[in-house]
C-alpha cells in the first residue's frame, strides 16, 4: 500500500510542474541573492556560503511543505482519503518520501552551478551534496508539521511559522557547522551521524503526530 501511495503522489506532481519547479527556483534565486550581496568580495562570499546554502534550503523547505496538503484539503482529496483509508500514516509517510524526491533531487541538480557561484571548490561538492540530503528530510518533516497543524486555518501562515521555524534551529546550526568544517578540511562524520539521529528522531515523532493532527482536522 505504501509503495502505491508513493507511485500516486509521483504521478500526482508531475500532473502539477509547478510543484516541482517552485521549491527549486526559489532556492535557486535566494542563492543568487548572495554575490549580487558581496560584490567583489570572493573570500566574504566563500565565507557565508554554507550559512546562505542552508538558509535557502530551508525557506525552500517551508515552501514544499506548504504545498504538500493545500491541494488535497482544497478539492476534497484529504477528506476522502481520512475516511478510506484506514493506515493514515501510510498517506503521511508516502507524500513525504514523495515529496523528498522531488524537492531534493532538482535541488542536487542545480548545486554545482550554485557551488560555482559561491565559489565553493568542487572537491567539496560531494560532502555538500550529502548534507543537504540528509538536511533536507527533516527540514520538510517539521514544515510538514505545521502545514498539517494549520490545515483548517484561513490565516495560518504566520501561525506556521511559529510553530516550525523554533523547530529548524537544531538542524540549521548543524548543517552550517557541518558545511562549514568541510569547506576548512576538518572530519565531518560526527555532524553526519548528528543529522542522521535527527532525521530518525523527526520521523518516528513527526509522522505519528501529523497522522493525528490529520485525524483531529476539521476537514470538509
């Protein structure tokens, strides 16, 4: 059941381009912010260039997960799949694989291009790469959260942010850190298994959470 409600949201974003090509392009234009920022400045762009990576993963992020559900709650699709389907978490845990797919793989696409930009070297490409997958998972978990929490609300947006941006703080401190250790040569594998234990943990939290948050929704 799962991997087919995995296949139906995949299907599902391609049916809507613009899914897909939101997220990506505001992370894309958020980083190209930053040299028009520093001017001439290679070494103070080189510097902030982990801070304005993870900076726009995570606007980028909130993006995603904002759109995750305002679809199916709008057209009745949510409602009908609460009453039908009787493993809600299955639901949960297929939009989000299906969201982190296609959030995260343009969002690697692009990188190289960005690296160049923030003049990153390209050796520090792959370790990059790796940290904002592993960044990027729980990072939607918790804007997944607050979307789901703020379904019901005509102006939920600010509420939204209240509620998950607390919550992203842990993460965008260790994925700056992390970046930053890459970029001087230093071992990253603690801030590798700090991220890991982080996606776990918002996992086996996160998804029980929302599956009741969908349950406990006013939905029409």
């Amino acid at each position: 059941m799962l991997s087919l409600l995995i296949r139906r949201e995949l299907r599902a974003s391609l049916r809507s381009p613009h899914t897909l090509l939101q997220p990506v392009l505001f992370f894309t234009l958020t980083i190209c912010l930053f040299p028009l920022a520093s001017g001439a400045d290679n070494e103070a762009l080189a510097r902030i260039a982990p801070a304005a990576l993870w900076i726009a993963l995570l606007l980028a992020a909130l993006l995603a997960s904002e759109q995750l559900f305002a679809e199916d709650y709008a057209d009745g699709t949510l409602s009908q799949d609460r009453i039908h389907l009787h493993e809600l978490w299955q639901l949960l845990a297929a939009k989000l694989a299906a969201a982190w797919l296609r959030f995260t793989l343009p969002l690697l696409a692009v990188l190289p291009l960005l690296a160049l930009m923030l003049h990153i070297p390209a050796t520090k490409l792959p370790a990059m790469a790796a940290l904002l997958a592993l960044g990027s998972l729980p990072l939607l978990l918790v804007g997944t959260l607050g979307a789901v929490l703020t379904l019901a609300q005509s102006h939920g947006t600010f509420l939204r942010f209240l509620i998950v941006v607390p919550l992203y703080i842990p993460v965008l401190i260790i994925g700056v850190t992390a970046s930053h250790d890459s970029l001087l040569g230093l071992a990253i594998n603690g801030h590798y298994a700090l991220l890991g234990a982080f996606n776990l943990f918002a996992l086996i939290t996160i998804i029980p959470f929302g599956t009741l948050a969908i349950r406990a929704q006013g939905l029409p």
